[in-house]
C-alpha cells in the first residue's frame, strides 16, 4: 500500500492459485478457464484496483487407470 497517497489504499491484488490437474488435463485449457473465471469474477470486477491472476499449475498422474 503506497503511505504518499490518502487515504491509504491498497494499489494491486496478485493472486497465486495452485491448480493440481491429472496427466490427461491441458494446461492451456486450465489456463484459459482461470482467465476466463477471473474475468467473470464479481470481486475482482467490483474492486477498484488491479487484480492479477497467476496461477501455478501442476500436472499429475494418469487418474483412472485402473490401479
């Protein structure tokens, strides 16, 4: 929060989700779906100051293969 601006407000917003997908799941789809959440977002779109998104997204192991 810059203290030279009154009233003292916060300037930016980043947030840094964790996004745990299987093996099959494309990351730029995941990606497109944040994107596309955060531009929808209520919040996000409410506030009146910079919001950034930058998830972190982790890909797993094959689910349902049967083990």
């Amino acid at each position: 929060m810059p203290e030279d601006i009154t009233p003292m407000r916060i300037a930016a917003i980043s947030l840094r989700p964790e996004i745990a997908v299987s093996a099959s799941t494309d990351p730029e789809r995941v990606q497109r779906l944040v994107e596309k959440a955060h531009q929808g977002c209520f919040i996000a779109n409410s506030l009146n100051t910079d919001v950034s998104v930058r998830p972190t997204i982790e890909i797993g192991e094959q689910v349902g293969d049967g083990a």
